[in-house]
C-alpha cells in the first residue's frame, strides 16, 4: 500500500491541465441553451397555451389535462431537436441529494415498431416507489406508492441525452417526502404575509418574492490520492491526518492565482452551468489550501436552490474529466477551513423593490426597518429551529471554529442599523415622527450610504444583515438549501401574519397608522433585542452570555433535532400550511436514521484502517526498530548500545502504547455500537452514537495522528496533509 501511495502522489504530479475549447458564442447568447425557459415555451407551444403556462408559473393558476398534453407535446419537440431520447422527473428526496428515474420517449406502435410518445401524463405525474427513500415510517415496503408531480415554476432542462422534469414528491397519503415541496409552501406563505404588510405602504404591491444567493464552497483533490484514502471515499472526509506543517497560516492562497488545472475544471464547469440557465458569477480561491468557491448571481428561491443541486452534480461529474474529485463535505481536513454555503436571503415585490434594502424617503425606510425588525423577530422566536435546519453530523464538525459561525444562531446588524433599532426602542412615538404621516425625524434617509459603504462583516455570525439582506452563514457546504430556507420563509411568515395583526388592532382602537406600525415595532424590537450580537461568537464569554439571554445553545445534533417538534415549532408549520405535525415527525425520524448511520459508517471506517493501516504500519516500522536495537548490542559494549539505542528504545514503547490504546478504542467502540444498534427508538439511537461513539472516534484520531509524526515515511500507506492538500 506504501507503494500505492508514492505511485499516485508522482502521477498527481505528472497530470497535466486539460485545456477546454470554449463556445464560439458569447456567454449570453449560449446562456439557457439547455433549458425550457419562456423564450423556448413561446416559440415551441401554441399562444393559448403559452398565456396559460405563464398565468400558471405567475399566478399559480391550475392547468388542465389539455394544457399539459400541449405542454408536453412542444416540450418533446425541443427536446427532441436537442437529440434527446428519455426523460426523468428530477426531485429531492431527503438524502440532501437528488433522484431520477430516466425513461425512453419510445413506445411500441402496435407493428412491431415504436414511436416517440410523451404525454400530459406523464410529464404531471409518475409514480416512484416511495418505500425506497428516507420517508420516517410514512411508506412501506407493502404500501410504497408515492408520487413525483411537475414543479412548472422551476423549467425543464437537458442533461446528457436525458429531459429532466423537476417535480415534488409526495406519498400516496399527501406528505410531503421531499424538500421542494415545504419550500414552495413556506415561499407562498411568506408571499402572502409580506404582501399584506406591504399594503401599509404601497397598495400596488401584488406579488413579494424570497430571493436566494448561495455561495458554495469546496475542495479538489486528485483523484488518485483520494482514490488512496478510504475514509476520504467512503465518508466523505479525512477519519484520521496529522496537520501539515504548513497548512492556511500564511494566508496565501486566499484570492490567489487559481492553479491552471482547477482553473481549466472552473471554466468548463462555468460553460455547462451557463448552458443550463445558472448564472454562476464568482469563482476564487477559498482560505484554505486546495480550497475553493463559486457563486452565482442570487435568483428566486425555489429556482436557486435547483441550481445549486444542479450544479453540485456538474461538479462532480466535471472534477473527473480534470482528474479531481470535488469534495463537499463541511470539514474534509481537521485543522483548516471547513467549507459552506452561506444562503444570501431577502425579499424583494413585482414593483421592484427590495424590501430589506434602506430607500431614499421617510416611508420607505420605515417598511425597510419593518421587514427588518420582524425577520429579527422571527429568527428570535425560532433561534433553535433555524438551528436545528442546518445541523447535521457533517455541519456539527465545522461550525465554530476557523472562520465557521458558532452553533448559536445570533444576528449582527452592524453599527448604523444597531443604531437604528436603538433609537427605535428608545423614542417616544412623537419622537420618531416628523408632520404626522410624513416620516420620522430619525434622519434614516442618510442609512443606505452608511449601510452600503460601511457596514463592517462579521465572519463569526450565523445570520448577518450585510446591506440588503441577510446572510444565513451557518448553512453546511452539502446541504440542500431548502432545509434552511424553508423554515426561514416560514418563520418570517408566521411573524408577519403576527405583526400585521397587532398594527390592525391599533389602527382599530384609532391609533394612526404609521404610529401603529412604530409602536408595534419597537414592543417587537425590545422583545427581540437577545438575538443582536455583533461581538466575536468564539468566545466562550458570548456562549455564556447567549445562555444567560436565552438563547439555544445546546450542541449536541440529535437533540438540536428535538426543536422541529417543540409545539411553537409544530404551530407555526401547521398556520402558515408549510408542514403537518405528522410530516415533521416523520423527518425528525429521518434525521436522527441519517445521523447514525453516517457516524456509523465513519466508525467502521475508521476502525477497519486503525486495525488493517495503522497498527500493521507501526508494528512494521516497530520492528525494525527493535531490530536495529538488537544489532546495537551486536556491535557495541553492553553500555554504549543501550546509549546508542535509548531513543529507539522511547519510539518502541511510544509506538506500543500509542497502538495499545488504538486496539482497546476500536474494541470498545464495535461493543458500544453493538449496544447502540439494539436501540429501537432512532432519537435515542442517535444520541447513543453522538455520546459513546463520536468521543471514541476523536480519541483513536489522536494517537493514529500522533503515530503518522512517528513511523518512517517511506511505510506509511495513506496520503498525508501535505499531498492532499498542496497537489494541484
């Protein structure tokens, strides 16, 4: 295996960069070629049936059987055109990937031949096995229909020779067994309650839209050396590595020159993204070594979140032609940055404007702290359960430490809104307006220049106001955005519906409207005040303080969990109509399966190397060493061969005590996961695991690292730090 080892490092070195051909076209006139969008929609469907595709993506209006087969029958001349042969309805189940089934056009004719058929039905509707996904006991294997259903707001695109229809997925019962499908609920929801507030300030308002920016972070590696590592395989991440001497302290690489090779794979993954209708916009080196992020320009939320999914998948399957293999996971190497993918949110109307960015009047920057108090309210309220959406046993490794907000979810507003909000709390009414309904005396129209030009960024915050949005940081580099953003949506929903019926009782009882509005803003304000922290969130003074503020600070992911099913949680699901309580249930169920058996997977991992790597390695180079002791006392006097052979004397027991201790964890740990599996509950399985399993996996990490600083080089079997992450 030693072999194998220096033989891929001298291949990773030998590969040379793969030159990509790019289009002969400008970028905007390639950008969507693969994609079903309106301009594709008008010139392939009957005009009738255009308005009625559009009133429907627009509107939300039904469409009937008709409509569809019309739909279907312009969209399989595209397609057809396009030299495609099969379809798919492409959905998110909840693995935080995605699932296809692809079926030919063809059907037999009746003659011995076939014909290329695609109907209304089967571009509505087709029916996987439901039993078969992560679904927390809503199917089984004797009752496993489930359906996957056209999303006509997101279009259809082409992948390969395959048209990929994306859909939600739901059982034959009704629940949902996807993310898509939560999301498109919680965007109406929160569309609805933020119309109705608007409405205080422009009538016009028909339509408000959740906008999302992700910004996705990632490693490369070669892929022989990754091919070299099994836990880097299996897991997704390094089970066991020794930091190397240099790693990101110099802070050299980030926004450094991108290495030609991934600078090729950044380009050819750009040109596919651009064909598909993602507007990827960034690309640039990340902290750490090997390091890397992309980012498009921010989009509607449910269409964002299928590009991200999207273009995870073209990462992937591009990093192979490159010779890398793209890595996702939150914290692939100990000791650097973890990766993640921070969710840019904000909501924004049909008339244009951006509802959490300052304006140019009185008015408008009284809606503009509005929309902002009742997000921070909202985050405040349900502080666990915003946790709770971006935890997972891939997360839990990365969030607090290098540059990763802590597991306490905080907002920092910087000092011209803190300033803002304070003077909110502190005026009287009359105070905060100027001529009756005209404005306030607060001069915030100067806001957007100093917010803009002077808002300072606070990289250990979870939730950020950075201009004209927030920034949800805390989001994991592997997550589907939509666990997130869906219980964001409806949070602020909740809270909007909440705000807007306070302002009416006061307007009711004769108060003025825009001082309504200020009086309820400031009761919201002060009750919301303990989720403002724009201090350092490492410190263990913030996790004492957010403590003693009331804030969730519980790190453990499995009971994180336990916030999807608090009864606040469960009532603002059921009353903005985004999820049912059996619904939850069901994916609590599911996550607390997917946390086990992921530390599972890692403790098998991590035992079989301990037992077949690393002990063999340290015995072998063990033995030479007592060998070469006892040629010492071949050579020399009694005295001076134990002087001469005194250190390796030390390295002998130091190699004993360290593989000693490895061979009694790996024991201990197969009888506690022996123990944990006969636990029937899955909560209490997954708390089993995060309590006895994970410290038994960090202890054997500890001496496996210290015997890699120990055993000769030229044994040691698994690609080190230093290649993986300084090979390019």
């Amino acid at each position: 295996m030693s072999k194998l080892r220096f033989k891929v490092v001298e291949s990773a070195f030998e590969k040379k960069t793969i030159a990509v051909t790019e289009p002969a076209e400008k970028p905007s006139e390639y950008f969507g070629s693969l994609v079903f969008n309106r301009e594709k929609m008008f010139k392939y469907l009957p005009e009738k049936v255009y308005e009625k595709l559009t009133d429907c993506i627009d509107n939300n209006t039904p469409l009937d059987r008709e409509t569809a087969n019309a739909v279907a029958a312009g969209m399989k001349r595209w397609a057809l055109e396009k030299g495609v042969t099969h379809y798919t309805h492409w959905f998110h189940p909840l693995t935080e990937g995605t699932a296809e089934k692809h079926d030919a056009f063809i059907t037999p004719d009746g003659k011995g031949g076939v014909i290329e058929e695609f109907d209304g039905k089967l571009l509505i509707q087709q029916e996987p096995d439901a039993s078969s996904f992560p679904n927390g006991g809503i199917r089984n294997t004797f009752e496993a229909r489930g359906y996957s259903a056209w999303d006509p707001s997101s279009p259809a695109f082409i992948v390969g020779d395959t048209l990929c229809i994306p859909t939600i997925f739901i059982a034959y019962t009704g629940e949902s067994l996807d993310y898509k499908t939560p999301l498109l609920k919680s965007l109406e929801a929160v569309n609805k309650a933020a119309v109705d507030v608007c409405h205080y300030f422009d009538p016009k308002v028909k339509k408000v839209y959740s906008y999302l920016g992700w910004e996705q972070e990632y490693f490369l590696v070669d892929e022989g050396l990754y091919a070299a590592r099994p836990d880097l395989l299996m897991t997704g991440r390094t089970l066991m590595g020794h930091e190397s001497s240099k790693n990101q302290q110099l802070e050299d690489h980030y926004f450094g020159a991108i290495p030609p090779r991934v600078l090729e794979f950044m380009k050819e993954l750009e040109i596919e993204s651009l064909k598909l209708g993602i507007p990827l916009k960034t690309r640039h080196n990340e902290v750490a070594p090997n390091q890397f992020e992309l980012a498009p320009v921010f989009e509607e939320c449910n269409l964002a979140n299928d590009h991200n999914l999207l273009v995870m998948a073209l990462m992937r399957n591009i990093a192979r032609k490159h010779g890398f293999r793209v890595l996702l996971h939150e914290k692939p190497f100990k000791g650097v940055n973890g990766s993640g993918k921070h969710n840019n949110w904000s909501l924004g109307t049909d008339t244009g404007t951006l509802l959490m960015a300052p304006g140019k009047t009185a008015e408008e920057n009284l809606r503009f702290v509005t929309f902002v108090v009742n997000v921070l309210k909202a985050v405040h309220t349900h502080n666990a359960l915003l946790k709770a959406s971006i935890s997972s046993a891939t997360n839990a490794h990365r969030l607090g430490a290098n540059e990763a907000p802590p597991a306490i979810i905080s907002c920092f507003l910087g000092s011209q809104l803190s300033a803002v909000l304070e003077h909110l709390e502190n005026s009287d009414t009359e105070d905060f307006i100027l001529a009756g309904k005209q404005g306030m005396k607060l001069d915030i129209a100067r806001i957007p220049e100093l917010l803009i030009d002077n808002t300072d960024r606070n990289r250990t915050s979870p939730f950020a106001f950075t201009g004209n949005r927030f920034e949800f940081r805390a989001v994991g580099s592997s997550a589907n955005c939509a666990s997130a953003m869906l219980v964001l949506n409806a949070a602020v929903a909740e809270q909007l519906k909440n705000f807007k019926t306070a302002v009416d009782a006061k307007i009711a009882s004769g108060l003025d409207k825009f001082a309504a509005i200020i009086e309820v803003l400031r009761q919201e304000a002060k009750a919301c005040k303990a989720i403002h922290f724009d201090g350092n969130g490492y410190s263990d003074e913030w996790k004492e303080e957010a403590a003693r503020r009331g804030l969730d600070c519980e790190t453990s992911v499995p009971r994180i969990f336990d916030a999807y099913l608090k009864e606040s949680s469960i009532h603002m699901f059921e009353s903005t109509g985004v999820m049912n309580r059996k619904e939850l249930i069901a994916r609590n169920e599911v996550k607390w399966e997917m946390y086990t058996k992921k530390i599972q997977i890692e403790a098998r991992v991590l035992g079989d190397l301990a037992m077949n790597h690393i002990i063999p390695m340290a015995i072998k180079y063990q033995s030479s060493l007592i060998d070469n002791v006892y040629k010492m006392k071949e050579l020399f006097p009694a005295e001076k061969a134990a002087h001469l052979s005194s250190k390796n004397m030390e390295i002998i027991e130091e190699i004993a005590d360290h593989t000693i201790f490895i061979k009694e964890k790996v024991d201990e740990m197969i009888e506690k996961r022996k123990v944990a599996n006969k636990i029937q509950e899955e909560r209490e399985k997954a708390i089993a695991y995060h309590d006895n399993i994970v410290p038994l996996m960090e202890a054997i990490r500890y001496h496996i690292d210290k015997l890699e600083l120990t055993v000769d080089d030229q044994i040691w079997t698994l690609p080190k730090y230093r290649e993986l992450l300084f090979i390019r």
